[in-house]
C-alpha cells in the first residue's frame, strides 16, 4: 500500500502526515492526530457523528480519503472553541441540554456551526434542513433546534 505525504490545516495548525491510500479522514485525524471528537459511527456517510468542515463545508469524514486533503483545511469540533470558551453554539447547547449520550455530538455541533456560518438567523425548518444527516437516538432533536436557535439570537458563530 502505497503512503502519502500531505499537508493539512487542521484547527489552523498546519500538519504534515504520512498517511496509507486508503486511510480515511476520520482514521487521521483520530489515529495520527489525537483529535477523536469526530466519532466512527456507522462508517458509511448516514449517521453524522464524523462530521467536519473541508474547506469550510460539512463532510462526513468517514467518506474522504485522507490523501484527498492534501492541502485543504479541516476544522474538527475541538477547533471550534477558542482561547479555552467555547463557541457561542457549544454554550447553548450546554445551556439548552442539547447534549445526552454525547455521541451525535461533535457532528451536530460542526454542522450547526456551518449553518450558521452561511445563515445567521436561520428558521426552525432552515435549522432541521441543516440537520438533517445527524443522527441522534437519545435527545428527539428539540432541545438541539433550541440550542442553534439560542446560539443564532448571539449573532454569527
């Protein structure tokens, strides 16, 4: 199996990686990295708990190959807070109890952050739209829908 070196921003830290052809994104970024707030959930592309931003839009990164990266730039959930606060979408879903198991987590949290990013005032049914490739088996998604919703009344993440 052939190696690739490449060149990532992850969380704006540039990061050279030997990585093997068919290493996914999720497996170098929790395996290379450390950085294992993305979760392997069902390995496919339908659950969401990989999710992260390629060059700014939400990906599931059991999907990408690793080589595939070469030269773009990730953001994980650990990127999203800053100087040790967390994000102004992270608070409110502390606040509202977006969060029970924690699994579907990362991946919702990534993508509110870019929904937000491209709408800073979404509606509730813009909010669900963006939503919509997280899964979660424990919260109903309301209080998650509160909790971007709360984080939009702050204004853009």
């Amino acid at each position: 199996m052939a190696n690739h070196a490449i060149t990532v921003t992850v969380n704006g830290v540039k990061e050279r990686v030997d990585v093997p052809s068919n290493m996914t994104l999720l497996e170098m970024l929790r395996q290379r990295l450390a950085l294992t707030g993305a979760k392997n959930g069902c390995g496919a592309g339908e659950c969401g708990a990989c999710t992260v931003l390629l060059d700014g839009e939400p990906v599931n990164a059991c999907m990408v190959l690793a080589a595939e990266v070469d030269g773009a730039a990730v953001v994980t959930v650990e990127g999203l807070a800053q100087d040790g606060q967390l994000s102004a979408v992270q608070q409110a879903f502390v606040e509202e109890g977006g969060v029970q198991c924690g699994f579907c987590t990362p991946g919702m949290l990534i993508s509110a952050h870019a929904l937000l990013q491209r709408n800073p005032r979404p509606t509730e049914d813009e909010i669900r739209e963006a939503l919509v490739g997280n899964l979660c088996r424990c919260t109903g998604y309301t209080r998650i829908v509160r909790a971007v919703q709360k984080a939009a009344q702050g204004g853009v993440e």
